[in-house]
C-alpha cells in the first residue's frame, strides 16, 4: 500500500517537491524508521533532513512524535519548526 508524502516549508524547497507516493520497505515501523530511509534516499533528502530532531510530523492530519508507529498511515506530513506571533 502506497503511503502519501507531504513536505512543507523548507523541508519541500529542499526536497525539491511537494509530495509523493511511496511503498514503505519492511522495517519501516516508526517515523524515526522513515525519517532515516528517506535521508538515504538521495542528497536532496539528506539535506532536507540532516537534523531529524527538529522535523515535526503529522500523521493522517494528527501531530505525532518520532516513536509514533507508522503502520495504517495513509498521508504522513513532515514540516519544520514553526514560529509565529
């Protein structure tokens, strides 16, 4: 089952798109798990993600932690920190 990639901010500037469909390889069970797959993917990932800890990530459209298990995720969101006023 394909998993929907979303990137936002600067993590999608570095990646160099938006979003995509990806089938998770076996093993991949937590978003730390996924955070690490994807930064082997290429340099743009690795770029992107070269500071993991400070990723948030939403999964299905619900803000989780880098322990959260990833199983049954249809859409998964990775964003940078954000400030605001």
């Amino acid at each position: 089952m394909a998993t929907k990639l979303i990137y936002f901010a600067w993590v999608r500037e570095r990646i160099g798109k938006p979003e995509e469909d990806v089938e998770l390889p076996a093993g991949i069970e937590t978003v730390a798990d996924l955070l690490r797959w994807l930064k082997s993917r290429g340099e743009e990932y690795e770029n992107a993600l070269q500071y993991p800890d400070v990723i948030r990530v939403a999964i299905n459209q619900e803000h989780v932690g880098h322990r959260e298990k990833i199983a049954g995720a249809r859409e998964i969101a990775l964003f940078p920190p954000m400030t605001g006023g």
